[in-house]
C-alpha cells in the first residue's frame, strides 16, 4: 500500500467579489449559482475541487480510499469555513465538488483520504489567495502520512507573533503525536496539530530569517524555503486627515527583518484600535481590502495599528466635517475651450457650422444631420439606447454620445479612434450606418449652398475632402460647453451653501470617498479621458440573436466589444471604453456605452452588481465593498447640470 500514494486533487479557486453580488430572480445555472445572496456583506468566493479518479488497479491512489474529505481554512487560522466530501465508488471516474461563499484573501485547503472506517490514508494542503475577478488553478497532493513533507508556507514573512500555517503531509497522523516546530533555531510558539497536512504556529520573538523545521517523532522535514522573520513595521503616513462621511484613507505598509534590510508586502494585519468622536461614536470604521480605512460619520481622531503584539506601529487620522477644502482643486469650474491653429473660433465660422450642423443633405439619403443624434432638447444626445441609422430598420452599435464638453476631450469615439473634433466629423460622414456621404458630393453641394459664408468664414469653399466642413461643424460644436459656474456643483464650489442639497453633498463626499468614482471621473470634466473595461457587455443581442457589431467575441461565454483593442492592437484594452463626462449626465441618457442603463440609479447600481468574472475587467473597478447610497450619488451627479441655452434654427 505504501509505495505508490500519491494523487493530484485539482483545486480553482473562483473570487467573485469583494462586496455582495446580486442574483436577479429565476437565474439559474452557470456561474450564477456560486454568487452571494443579495444583501450579503462579507466577500463571494468559492473553491471548485476535482478529482479524477484512477483506475484501482493502479495503484495511484490506495486501494482502500473510501472518500476524500477538504476542508477550508480562513487565513492561517485552524478554524473550518467549508468542507466538502468526494465519495469513490464503483465505475466513478471523477468527483467534484464547489465550495461556496468563501472570503476573498488567503485560504488554506487540506485534504485527506481515508478508508471506509475513517483512518487516514495520505493527506495534503495547500495555500491559495482568493482574489477579485480571477481563476486560481491549484494542485494539491496527497502523500503518504508515514514521514513528514513540507510542502510549503502559508506565508513567506511575519511579525513575531504572526500565525503561519506549514502544509504538507505526515503530521503526527500515525500516533496523533504533537510536532515540535523550529524557526531560526528557535522553537514556535502555539503550535496547533491542524490534521496531517496541516500545523500552524506563532512565530517566536527571537527567530531569525531561516527555513522552517517541524518534527514528529524524531523524524524532521524541512521548508525549501527559508521564513522571513520582520523584526519592525513602519506605516506610512503616521499622520493624516480625512473628511466624514466616507472619507477614504489607503496606507504604505513595511516591513525590516533582523538586518534591517526592507520587505516588500510584508504579511503584516492593519487594523483600528480607538475612535474619538466629538460626539458619540455611532459608526464602524472600517479596513477595506488590506490598508485602505473607510471612516465613519463623524468628526474626530481614528487610530489605525499595523502589527501584533508588541510589534506595531501607529498612524492617526484626523477625521472632519465634509467641505469645499476636500474637493480637488481640479475640480472646479471647466477652463477656457482648447482651440486648434487653424481653426480659430470666429462669429462667422461658428454661425455657418451651426447651420451645416443641422443640415440633412450633407447625408447620403439626405435624411440625417448631425442633429438627429445630437439633439440639444435631449442633452446633445438623442434619448434612444442606440441610435437610428439612416436606414429606419437598423440600429447604429453604439449609444450616441453627447457632444456637450466634447471640446475638452482628447479623444472622440466611444473607442478614442479619432483625437479631433475635425477627424471626428469626418469619420461620421463616412459611416455606413450613420451619414453615409461621399466627401466630394457634400462638398460640392456645401460650395454652392453656402458659398458666402465659406468665404467670409475661411477664405475659401471646401474642396473634395470636405476639411473645411468640418472645420466648421467642429467650432460651432466647441461653443456646446457647460456655462460656467451655473452648476449646482460649481456655484457650492463658489461659497453658495444653498446651491446643493445635503443628499447631493452627500453623495459628493462618497464619490471622492469610499466609491472612488474619482478614480475615472477626475478632473473638471468628470472625465479621465482613458480608456476602461467596466464589465459592460457588446451591444450583440443574446446567442442565436442577428449581431450588429461584427468587432465583438464570446469569452468565457460574455460576449465582450472589441472596443479600444481595435484601436491599439493592446489586447489590455480588450472591452474597454472611453470614461464619459458627467457634466449634464442627468441629461443625456440612456447611459453605457451600449444604452443598457436607462436610469442614473441603474448606472450607479451596475458598480455594485456588476460581472465580476467579466474579462479583463479594470482594476479600478470597485471589486471592494464600497458602501454606494444610490440615491445620494445620483443627487451629486444631478447637481452637475447646467445645459447651455443653445437651440438650433
């Protein structure tokens, strides 16, 4: 029995989300079955194990193997989160099974196999990190328990006092016998017999960086690996401020060993040890992620401690009132309109682009103009999730955008394709679906309609490739901007206290905060002007469906727009899709890129619902539970308005 005990158990490791994910009544099947229940607050993760079994004449695993039982480990500690057992029987050739609602962060796995009567055959583990939108494959393999393996470490650095758990095989199950476990020459406090393939203990203060040893009944193993022992922790920065609610604070943790030498990600817990509020101190704070401290409501002074023990180093934040001082300088009223050499804004240049702007014999069928998806009654954009085509019975792919502020944007498109206004507009006169025109047709009825106008605009009519039409059509649309300092938001910026609500100030200082909307919509447009995966799907219809946009693949059975990787052949901007502004957002919907959200509350909603195993989704995405109130962001996002009064003739 003993010379051949060996079989590999395949362990993925599926991390959904680090906030709850939401499955929509009667959704069955799939993936959807390993999604956290609506409300829930802790991370969605689950571990997939499969088995395939040997035929027994092989040997490969023992003939007596009745089951193999798993079982998961929150973090280093010994206590069981889930478990799971895999039946063997006759003419079985795998088993699996999917373990549900686990943490994301470390866990351990153990697994033994055992007779029908319960005795332990062969035993293993191993450590995995559940993380935010990915698939972990893991081998775990059972070996025999007679003599003690070390597999590996739980983690590879730690505080004096810091639990580590060492996997492997052969731990004590012949006699139960307690291990002894060695670390820098020093023996490791609390050790804990887990079960044969797993022991955990505390790292002694008086360890040194070396391999670990751990010893049953005079037989020792030793890690491959040597254990780091930090012997300080430092966290940066030791003094901050921060605004409630939701202010969001994100510290550098680092660690020194007995040399004094820098570790980098040093397994080092962050946590909140006192609270002193000016009044009562009614809410958590809380540690998001790793080092990332979401505070509270109220103002006062948080204590943040990285370390164990006597090992710990302090950081204090100082916590108040929510205000101006709090909002980016950046973030203020939009600056003067960028204008091209060569295309100087001029009364005359902006009324004829005007007039062309609004003009439908500048299309093929002479039925659209730039209008008719740009319409300023509906925010410059035309109110439908995606847009009519010059032919009635078709759609164009994408949601129209909005031109309002477009002046300020460093690329055009929905996929950045084109950098100008200019290029813009000539790019729409020769899609198929949209304009549809011929550059010399239009341009030669443009000579001859507004012939006076070219002249006293520019100095001349357009030629056959239509540049001066565009010209003109793009310095009429850079007078389409947001009249400054009418917003809500920019007249609260300018001392007006009334101008917004307490719920739009609310949701203010979430965007800024805990929801890190500010991660994409920075800046006094809103807008980072990149590019991100935001787990949006193709406007393809469902499977079996006729497609619209043939630049659109299934992956992992989501079909997902080719999007900006069409542009710059980088396979990281697979889905991903230009950052809109969110000045006169409450104006120009329905929103994504595809129109699939008809609300700002559904915008808002799709940050805490959405795929989470969509891929190459962005990291900038809030795979962290952010706490989103809906209703306050949309109030803030609403206080953004102030449509200019242009109407076209």
């Amino acid at each position: 029995m003993n010379r051949s005990l060996r079989f590999v158990l395949l362990a993925a490791c599926v991390a959904l989300v680090a906030t709850a994910c939401r499955v929509a009544p009667g959704q069955t099947g799939g993936r959807e079955r390993l999604l956290a229940p609506t409300g829930a607050a802790a991370a969605a993760g689950a571990v997939r194990i499969s088995i395939a079994w040997p035929a027994r004449e092989t040997q490969v695993i023992p003939a007596e193997t009745d089951k193999v039982s798993v079982s998961v480990y929150r973090g280093m500690s010994g206590t069981v989160i889930a478990s799971a057992t895999l039946l063997r029987s006759a003419g079985t050739l795998s088993s699996t099974a999917t373990l549900d609602g686990l943490p994301v962060g470390a866990v351990l796995i153990s697994a033994v196999a055992q007779d029908a009567a319960g005795k332990t055959l062969a035993a293993g583990s191993v450590s995995l990190t559940i993380e935010p939108n990915a698939i972990t494959p893991a081998a775990l393999t059972l070996q025999s328990i007679l003599k003690p393996v070390i597999t590996g470490l739980s983690v590879g650095n730690g505080l004096p006092g810091a639990q580590v758990a060492i996997l492997g095989s052969g731990f004590g199950a012949a006699t139960d016998s307690a291990p002894a476990v060695m670390v820098g020459g020093v023996a490791g406090a609390s050790v804990l017999r887990v079960n044969s393939g797993l022991v955990t203990f505390q790292v002694p203060a008086a360890a040194t960086t070396s391999p670990i040893f751990v010893t049953f009944n005079s037989e020792t193993a030793t890690s491959s690996s040597s254990f780091t022992t930090l012997k300080t922790v430092e966290i940066a920065p030791a003094s901050t401020t921060s605004f409630a609610p939701f202010g969001f604070v994100k510290f550098e943790l680092t660690g020194r060993d007995s040399a004094g030498a820098t570790v980098s990600a040093p397994n080092i817990p962050l946590n909140v040890v006192a609270r002193s509020c000016t009044g009562t101190c009614s809410n958590t704070d809380e540690i998001i992620g790793t080092s990332k401290l979401a505070v509270g409501e109220e103002a006062g002074t948080i204590t943040v401690q990285a370390g164990v023990g006597s090992y710990v180093a302090n950081a204090v934040v100082s916590v108040h009132p929510f205000g101006r001082a709090d909002v980016p300088s950046d973030m203020t009223a939009l600056p003067p309109v960028p204008v091209p050499v060569g295309n100087e804004l001029t009364t005359a240049r902006v009324a004829l682009g005007k007039k062309l702007f609004s003009d439908k014999k500048l299309s093929g069928n002479q039925k659209m103009s730039c209008a008719t998806c740009h319409d300023p009654n509906k925010g410059w954009s035309d109110g439908e999730q995606r847009s009519t085509a010059n032919d009635p019975t078709k759609k164009l792919p994408w949601n129209s955008l909005s031109i309002l502020d477009s002046a300020y944007l460093p690329k055009m498109f929905w996929n950045g394709r084109k950098t100008t206004l200019e290029e813009q507009v000539i790019a729409v006169f020769g899609i198929p679906l949209a304009m549809n025109a011929s550059l010399s047709v239009i341009s030669k009825y443009a000579a001859e309609t507004y012939k006076d106008e070219f002249i006293a605009a520019y100095g001349a009519t357009p030629s056959a490739d239509a540049l001066l039409i565009a010209k003109a059509i793009s310095a009429f649309e850079r007078t389409v901007v947001s009249p400054q300092n009418t917003s809500p938001f920019d007249r609260w910026m300018g001392g007006d206290d009334n101008a917004m609500s307490a719920a739009a100030r609310r949701g203010l200082a979430q965007f800024l905060g805990r929801s890190q909307c500010i991660a994409c919509h920075t800046g006094t447009a809103f807008t980072d002007g990149k590019f991100h995966n935001i787990a949006i799907p193709s406007v393809l219809a469902p499977p079996g469906a006729v497609a619209v946009n043939a630049k659109s693949e299934y992956i992992n059975g989501r079909i997902v727009d080719w999007a900006r990787y069409n542009i710059s052949n980088n396979i990281a901007d697979l889905g991903a899709i230009r950052t809109p502004t969110l000045r006169n957002i409450e104006v120009t919907g329905p929103y994504m890129h595809n129109g699939s959200k008809p609300t700002l509350e559904e915008v808002v909603k799709h940050y805490e619902t959405f795929d989470r195993e969509f891929p190459n989704v962005s990291p900038l995405m809030p795979f962290e539970q952010v706490g989103n109130n809906v209703e306050e962001l949309v109030a803030f996002m609403k206080a953004l308005t102030a449509t200019p009064s242009i109407t076209l003739d």
